[in-house]
C-alpha cells in the first residue's frame, strides 16, 4: 500500500471507530444517571475502567492473540479496530456527557414538526426557509455531537502503541518504519502533511462547533435523557461488561498470571525501580505543568477571543499527535543552540507536557462547566469572613469543591504522561530512561513471565503511589476537621 | 556514553561488569526489536555536529560500516584486537568484530524435518506457513544486501517477489518470526541464532539449519565496536573497547542465552556445545566488509517496494 491508500485506510477506519464510538456513546447516556447511588457510581467505574486502562497492557496481553491471526491479517485489522473502539467509547461517553446543551431545544424541534404539519398556505411558503430534517438535526443535536466526535476520530486516527505490537496497518507506523531507516525530518514533515493536514481540519471543525455551541446554548438546559427501558439496561450492562471484560480483566488476568511465575525477575533487575521512579517523576512534573497551565487559562473564566486561539496555538502540537510533535521537539534541541539541553531531561519533559496539555485544558474545560459556582462563591466569602470559624469552614468548603476535585483532575494528566510511550521512544535521554518505554521495548520480543512480573510492577507503582498520596491528603483534611471541631467545642463552651 | 544495538538483557550486565572493573561509569542508550526504535546508527549521523555518543556496540555490521564511510568513527587499533581474524576488522581500526550471529532456518519439528531437502522442497511450493522479517531493517536487511550483491538486483527482486507470490509471511522482526515458529503458527523462517536459541530455551520444538549463500557459505553477522569522532572520553573509551574484545568477554557472551558465536582465540573448554557446532559455520562464513553499496541500493529498492 502506498502511503497515501495507508492515510485514507487509517482515515476511513477512524471514521468508522469514532461513529460506532458515539453511537455507543450516546445510548450510552440514559445509564450515566439513575435513581440509585450505587448503580451510577458502578456505572461509571465500569465505563472508566477500561478507558484508564494503559494501551501497554492492551497491546501485550493481545500480542500473542495477534501473532495467531497472521494468516487472517484482516481478521486482525478487525480485531485491533474492536480493541480500539473499545477504549475509545467511555472517551466518548464522558465528553458527550459533559458536552454544552444542544442550541435546538427539543420544544423548537416539536414546533418544527407543528410547522411541518401545518398545511396553512403561509407555512408552506416557510418551509423552503426551514429546510430539510437532516439540516435541522446537523444544526442542533448534530452540532453537540461534533467536538466530542471529533476528538474520538483524533485519538482513534493517531493510535500508535497497540497498532505497533499488533502489527497493523497505521500511517503511523509507516512514517516511523521511513525515519527508522534513515529518512531527514524534512522528508517525514513533508509526508506528515497529509495526516496533519486531516488532523488540522478536524480540529477546526471541532473548534467551530464548540464556539457555536458555547456561543449559542444556555448552560442551564440540559439534554433530555429518557429513562432505559429494561432491554437498553440490559444492553448497557451488557456492554459494560463486555468492555470490562475484554479491555481490563484479560490483560491484568494475563499479565497478573505470568507476574506470580516471574517474580524473581525483581532479584537480577535492580534498574526496574530506579526507572519507574524517572518515570513517576516526568510524569509528575509534566502532569502538574499541564494541569497548571490548564487552570490558570481555563480558571480565567470566559476567554476573550485572541486568549482562545492563543490557548488553541499552545495546545495545537499535542493535538497534532506525539510522533510529529515530539520529532520536531528532537530537531530543536538536536539541531539548534539547544543542544546543550540534549542530554538533559528537558526534552522529554517538554514533549510530555505539550502531549498533556489538551486533555488538561480539555478537564478543566468540562470541571468549569460542571462546578457549582455557588459554592465556589460561598466558599470564597467564608474565607474572607472576620470570624476564625467562618474561615476555617471557608477552606474547609473550598478543599471539598475546589482542591479535591483539581487533585482528581490532575491524577488522569499523570497517568496520561506516565505511559505515553512514543515521546519517550524519541525524545528520552538514555541515562533517564522512563520503565514503562524500556518494557514496551521489551514486549516486541513476546509475551515472557518476566516481562509480565516488571509489567506488573510499572503498573503497579503509580497506583500505589496515587493511593498513599491519597491517604496522606485525607490524613491532612482530618487533621484540619478535629482541629475545626475542637475548635467550635471550646467556642461552644 | 555507550549507545547499543545488542539487547539490553544480555549487554547490560557486560557494561556494568566494566563500570565494576573500571569505576567508569557508563551511561547506556539501547535500540531494540521495537520498530519505534529510531535506530541509532541514524542518531548518529544525526548528532554528528554534536556527538553524543562515545562507544558504539553495534549488533550488526552494515550500519557500522555506513558510518566508517561517512567518515563518523575514529580509528583505533586494540591490542585485543589482534585475536580477530581480519575479515572481521576494519584495517584502519574504525571498527572491530566480536560476538557473532548467524543467520538461520528455524524450524518446528512437529510440522516439518530439519533436513536441508525438507527445506528446499518447502520453498517450491506454498510459502504461506514460512516466515521473515521486514527485510528493510536489521539483519535480515544484511542478508538481502549480500544476495543483492551475489545474484544481482534484477534476480533478487524477481527472487523476492516470487516468494511473495508463493505467500511467505513479512513480519515485524526476527524475534516474532521466531515465536510464529515455535508456537506453531508458521513451520519455518528466518532467524539469528540468538531468537533461535530463547525458543530452545524455553522447550520449544524447533531446530535450525544454516542459511547459506549460492556457493554455500554462511551469514555470520559480528557484533562490531567502535568509538564515534569527537568523543570527549576517548581514553575511557579505548579501555571499553579492549575489554569488550577480551576473551573474556567473548565467552560470557557464549555462555549467556544469546550464545554468540566467538570470533577470536578462546578457551574452547569453556564454551557451550551449542556454541561449538556454531563454531564450525560461523568459520565458513562469507566476508561482509563490501557490502555497503550493495546495501544502499538494496534498501534504495526496499524503501521502494515496502514504503512507496
């Protein structure tokens, strides 16, 4: 295949993952919100499972499976699109969910349809003006659907971790097979066109219709979403389980098996943990750059318009995809006085956090529109207040609605930098070799118990890591709370 | 700064033996079977204003050989040196030889005898249960270069696509082809010894056979070191060298998994059995050392016929 039939083929199956992604996404959003507690919270655990699961994983624990279907390599094309749709759905599900309100209500499409029935003379000189059904959906309902649409088509487009280990068609890959044997950046840009090209354009169409929609939509109006019927429920569940199964258990099962043959591999390989801690520690300092540079546009408030395509121009490298960003980032610092700064971590740091930075902004974006400005408001006065109490119940307020939910925020940023794996392959400095690249090294040798067990442990790592960071926050917050309670005690004595 | 093309798993524990003996410390940077890998040959030459590199450990000999042309390796001639027979030395010292792989037929034995007529009738007829590498890289890209310079362009690009028409599976490496075989998936293919024998080591039925040229000689690919012009470490680099090509160092590289063929004078009480029986092929192996046009205009019709 040449490469152009290589862009149109990746083309044609994003388009296709994004579309069944959305569909799924959107009956999906009936089930985000039901009566019962328990039930949405599993509902959303059960959906972000597999979303959060590492492309890593994905692609090790299928690689066997992948190699069985070498003399069915259109079977294994089909079964790649599956696992990628299969990550790419709860993506679409969250970004329809928080997505702003359709501009068309559902009462102007019921008045629409009244004037369609109408048979007064007047009405149907109208209809010429009110133009097709089609027009009226891509108008309203069809508008909502564009940026979330829109994002899924650039993240199934620019796949490039589990494509490699699956062996699969992707100009990704064919790009990266050009430069391996030695073509000049120049020569890669010039090619790299075609899909940035594609890249670009969806993108401005998914700015339009963000700007139309925030422009056009009030805030307050929330979509009306029909309770399930029983049948749907059992579908969603169905899916869920599915996507659970498929994407998340599989692998850990998998890997989780070989871990416990392979254990002793932590006895010979004392570089493991040193490189996880580089690993954490990028991921650390590019997620909190990210996710601050994130806030601090986003926290603004309403943008004026040179502030949103400034904001566009900073996030456009990470949207255009880590391979040709981060080879650009190689060329400065290789190339010109930088390269002084070459060996350093700075490279890589700089590519992770121009990787990160959209989907920050991209949260900050949906956590603005989903915050309670009211207690924002109150927490803010509480804290102004010349009452000690009032001010301690301020931060209190303020922790619960503001700080808690930014640490939760941060915490996908992280992860995303923590097993990126085509920045590091580019840009890592070989003392700072982050663990999670040097075992996605590894894995193209095969599946190994070793492997599973050092696999095992980078995963393992930052989950634990998140979790004492976690124990230690509630330690402080229930320190602050005695000390606010004893507090209020001796004033009430 | 080492940048090495030998796997990590088995050059690691050398490189840190140096830092023990030396008290050099020694920064790595790996390539590896992963396509992502940029391949560091290519990171050379590009960093060439500003070299980062100071050792090379190349797995391979091509690529080496393409930087010596480009004028990118500084001469020097170890006295370890002296124990590798020159066909596998640069003769003004820009590179040296050691550890060696050979290139080979992996076969299962469930599915097919081991014998070079069972191959050879293979290759008559459906190829769709045979499996190699994407020749554009690594050593199966040496390979196409040395038949590319033995039977011509034209015949072996009538050559290849003749075996395409008869269905042989193009994967990603040697080390997939290796597991296609093993597992089953495949009978045979091409492979370096060092895949051949993780697949012995892990009880799998296979055996392996010599891939020999059309006058029967053997593809036996060295490893190959060399220090990169412009180093800043040049004494720290020379002492790497003389201790990568001690006899010490050759036989460790026998006893570990990958079983490298020794290219110098060694104690042979020490070596492997398998590493023995390679011995023999590994000595009737054909001189690589020219192969570098051949290889340009190999890959020039590769790049065409792979990424159009």
């Amino acid at each position: 295949m040449s490469f152009t039939e290589i862009v149109e083929f990746s083309l044609f199956r994003a388009c296709l993952i994004s579309l069944l992604s959305m569909l799924v996404a959107q009956s999906l959003q009936p089930a985000l919100k039901t009566e019962r507690l328990w039930q949405t919270r599993l509902i959303w655990g059960a959906l972000l499972a597999p979303f959060f699961c590492p492309d890593l994983l994905v692609g090790y624990a299928y690689y066997n499976f992948s190699l069985s279907l070498v003399h069915h390599p259109v079977w294994n094309e089909w079964f790649y699109g599956l696992l990628v749709t299969l990550k790419t759905i709860p993506l679409a599900t969250i970004l329809l969910y928080f997505s702003p309100p359709s501009p068309l209500s559902a009462e102007a499409f019921y008045c629409r349809e009244l004037l369609n029935r109408s048979q007064s003379a007047r009405f149907s000189k109208l209809s010429w003006w009110c133009g097709p059904r089609w027009l009226w959906w891509v108008r309203g309902p069809g508008l909502r659907l564009l940026p979330a649409g829109g994002l899924v088509f650039l993240i199934a487009f620019q796949e490039f971790e589990i494509c490699t280990l699956m062996n699969t068609t992707a100009w990704t890959l064919n790009l990266f097979d050009r430069r391996a044997i030695g073509w000049e950046s120049t020569r890669v840009y010039q090619l790299g066109l075609r899909p940035l090209g594609v890249e670009l354009l969806v993108l401005l169409i998914i700015l339009f219709a963000y700007l139309k929609l925030t422009k056009q939509t009030n805030k307050t109006d929330r979509p009306i979403v029909k309770p399930l019927s029983s049948a749907r429920e059992g579908l969603t569940w169905a899916y869920l389980a599915f996507a659970f199964v498929v994407i998340l258990l599989i692998p850990v099962g998998l890997v989780f098996r070989g871990s416990i043959a392979g254990w002793t591999v932590f006895l010979t390989n004392s570089s493991l943990l040193r490189e996880t801690g580089y690993a954490c520690g990028f991921a650390a300092i590019s997620g909190v750059l990210a996710h601050g540079t994130a806030v601090y546009w986003v926290g603004r408030g309403q943008l004026v318009w040179w502030s949103r395509i400034l904001l566009f121009l900073v996030c456009l490298p990470g949207l255009c995809g880590s391979f040709l960003m981060s080879l650009t980032v190689l060329e400065l610092f290789q190339k010109t006085s930088l390269y002084h700064l070459y060996d350093t971590p700075l490279p890589l740091i700089t590519g992770l956090y121009l990787f990160v930075l959209p989907r920050a902004v991209l949260i900050q974006f949906i956590r603005r529109d989903a915050t309670q400005r009211e207690s924002t408001f109150l927490a803010k006065t509480l804290r102004n207040s010349p009452v000690i109490a009032h001010r301690r119940e301020g931060w209190q307020l303020c922790w619960e609605q503001n700080l808690w939910p930014q640490f939760w925020c941060l915490i996908p940023v992280c992860f995303w930098t923590y097993f990126d794996m085509t920045t590091p392959s580019i840009l890592a400095s070989p003392a700072t070799t982050p663990a999670p690249y040097r075992l996605y090294n590894l894995m193209h040798y095969g599946q190994g118990t070793g492997l599973s067990a050092m696999l095992s442990a980078t995963i393992a790592a930052p989950c634990l890591f998140i979790t004492l960071l976690i124990v230690f926050l509630k330690t402080i917050q229930w320190i602050h709370l005695r000390r606010l309670m004893t507090h209020r005690n001796s004033n009430s004595l | 700064m080492v940048y090495c093309a030998h796997d990590s798993i088995y050059s690691e524990e050398i490189l840190n033996q140096f830092t023990e003996q030396t008290g050099i410390e020694v920064e790595i940077r790996f390539d590896t079977e992963a396509t992502k890998s940029l391949g560091l040959v290519q990171s050379i030459i590009a960093e060439a204003a500003h070299p980062r590199c100071d050792v090379f450990w190349n797995n391979e000999i091509l690529g080496t050989l393409d930087l010596a042309e480009r004028g990118l390796l500084q001469p020097y001639k170890s006295l370890n040196a002296e124990r590798i027979p020159e066909k596998f030395r640069s003769p003004n010292g820009a590179w040296t030889g050691f550890g060696a792989r050979l290139r080979l037929y992996i076969i299962n034995t469930d599915q097919m005898d081991a014998t070079p007529e069972a191959v050879e009738q293979a290759l008559q007829g459906d190829l769709s249960k045979m499996a190699i590498a994407k020749p554009l890289f690594g050593t199966t890209l040496t390979q196409y270069s040395l038949m590319w310079s033995e039977m011509g362009g034209d015949a072996l690009k009538e050559w290849h696509h003749k075996r395409t028409e008869q269905g042989w599976k193009i994967v990603q490496g040697n080390a997939v082809v290796k597991n296609l075989v093993a597992d089953g998936k495949c009978q045979f293919g091409w492979t370096d010894t060092d895949d051949f024998f993780l697949a012995v080591d892990d009880n799998k039925p296979v055996a392996m056979l010599p891939i020999r040229t059309e006058e029967g000689q053997t593809i036996c690919i060295p490893n190959t070191v060399s220090i990169v012009k412009g180093t800043n470490q040049e004494k720290a680099a020379q002492k790497l060298i003389d201790f990568l090509l001690s006899e010490e160092i050759e036989l460790a590289l026998a006893n570990s998994r990958s079983r490298q063929v020794p290219l110098g004078t060694v104690d042979e009480s020490k070596l492997p059995e398998e590493v023995k029986q390679l011995q023999g092929w590994a000595a009737e192996g054909v001189p690589l050392g020219g192969l570098l046009e051949a290889r340009n205009e190999c890959l020039n019709w590769l790049e065409e016929e792979f990424l159009p």
